[in-house]
C-alpha cells in the first residue's frame, strides 16, 4: 500500500470521527443544558524526506528535506460550556444556572454525577409517605450543599432564592429545606458526558482537583440559579450545519485521492515490459 492510499485512508477516518461528532451535537440542539463537544485533530506520523543533493542550488533558501505526513487523526474531544440561553417556563421546579457551575446528581448506583439540566420534578419518598425528594428528568437524586438528597415536605410548593436556599410551603407554613449544591468546575477537560447529559470525573481524577463548591469562591465569581427558567443547548445549528458542508467535503476530497490512488496502483501493476 502507497504512502498516498495510507494518507487517504488514515484522514477519512478522522474525518468520519468528526462528521459523527457534529452528528450529535446537532441531535442535541434541543437537550436542556447540553454543552457543545468540539475536537482537535493532530499528525498521526510526519516523516522528513532528504531531496538529491543535485537541488541544493546557489541562492537557495530553503532545506532540502520536506516533511510528509500521513494524515490525521482525532486527538481528543472538549466540551464547550459557553452558557446557553435561558427560557423561562413557567415550572417552578425547572431551574437554571446562570454562570460556570453544575447540579450534583446521585445516580440509582450511588455515582456523583454533574449536569446543567434543571428540568427538575417533587417524587413521593416510597419509605416515608409525608416527605418527597427533588429529582431530574431519570429520576436521580438531587443533592443538597452537604452533598445529601434535599427532602422536602410531600405537596409542598418550593421558593428557590439564586444561591440554592429551598423554602418549602405548605399552607401557611413555610420550612426550610436546605440549600442545592453546585460545584464549579476548575479543570472541565477532566469531566466526561455520559449518558443522560450527565458529567462524571474521569478515570484517575481527582475530585478535588476538578471540582470545588461555589459557595467557596469570591462573590463575583459565583454562580446563581434562576427558577422557573431552562437552559437551552450552546448548540449553534447555523455553525455546525456550514462545519458539516466543509467536512463532508474534506471526506470527498480524501475518498477522491484514495480512488486514484487505487487506479494508479492498477495501471502500475498492468503495465508489461
């Protein structure tokens, strides 16, 4: 196999990594808190070719040897956590955050997960029929700054200020039911999406290392949350339907040099002496 039908073949299959990226961020242009995935690509293998000392010339600048590579690959897949835009709705148990941080979520197999989707609703407690937990869209627990489930009293009616203090009504009675915990992130690149639009840390992270509670950072730089209002996805469609036209015609160019590099490995081995 050439140099040129390897080149070919290792760039189409980064660019079918890339095209299947952009495939989902468009799929999640309408998830709540979705952030965008982005990727970069780097040379697979770059090799430097010496030309015949017959070129090296009076007056020439430049060196004789040029680099050839063999295409790319993708070297690695960010996350975008530009805020989105807030749509209010209305629902007082749909909440967004306005600033750099995430809800924290326990997942059914005791996992800490991270999300910026606040579609969140009351669940009945099966244990204890008068209190109720605030869950997301799967049914995963909430957690409070204590990093325990948040209970509130069962049909009660919730007031959320922008740091996260819940106040539970009931009739005339209003109790307090904690504070919801948010954890900003200090290194998003050791944070990997699952399932669900949910984060986790990543194999070998360490918690406090990526993540710190946001009521520990100065004023300015705290998050709030806003009830009764989403976060949209940061998903521009405009911009990835023009980067899906640009790579579906890299994917064309390289599957063009594949082919005639197949035809010209034909006619060599067709030639007679």
């Amino acid at each position: 196999m050439n140099n040129s039908m390897i080149t070919a073949m290792v760039s189409m299959s980064g660019i079918q990594q890339r095209l299947d990226l952009i495939a989902d961020n468009i799929a999640n242009i309408n998830t709540v808190g979705y952030k965008r995935k982005e990727a970069s690509f780097e040379d697979t293998l770059t090799s430097v070719m010496q030309q015949s000392s017959d070129f090296q010339l009076p007056g020439r600048a430049t060196p004789l040897g040029f680099n050839m590579g063999f295409g790319s690959r993708m070297g690695e897949v960010t996350l975008n956590f530009t805020q989105g835009s807030l749509q209010e709705t209305g629902n007082m148990m749909d909440l967004a955050i306005q600033g750099n941080a995430l809800f924290e979520i326990l997942t059914p197999d005791g996992v800490r997960a991270y999300t910026r989707a606040g579609d969140f609703h009351i669940q009945p407690n099966p244990v204890d029929g008068e209190t109720a937990f605030i869950v997301n869209n799967q049914g995963h627990l909430l957690l409070n700054s204590e990093g325990a489930p948040i209970e509130v009293p069962a049909g009660s009616t919730l007031s959320i200020d922008g740091e996260g203090n819940i106040t539970a009504v009931v009739g005339t009675t209003e109790t307090a039911a904690g504070r919801i915990g948010l954890v900003t992130p200090l290194r998003p690149e050791a944070l990997e999406q699952k399932d669900g639009n949910l984060f986790v840390l990543a194999p070998g992270a360490v918690i406090e290392e990526v993540l710190t509670a946001t009521s520990e950072l100065p004023q300015n730089e705290q998050a709030s949350i806003r009830q009764g209002a989403l976060e949209s996805s940061n998903v521009d469609l405009a911009n990835e339907m023009a980067e899906m036209m640009q790579v579906q015609r890299a994917y064309q160019l390289a599957a063009r040099a594949l082919t005639s590099s197949d035809t010209m490995m034909n006619l060599a081995n067709n030639l007679r002496g």
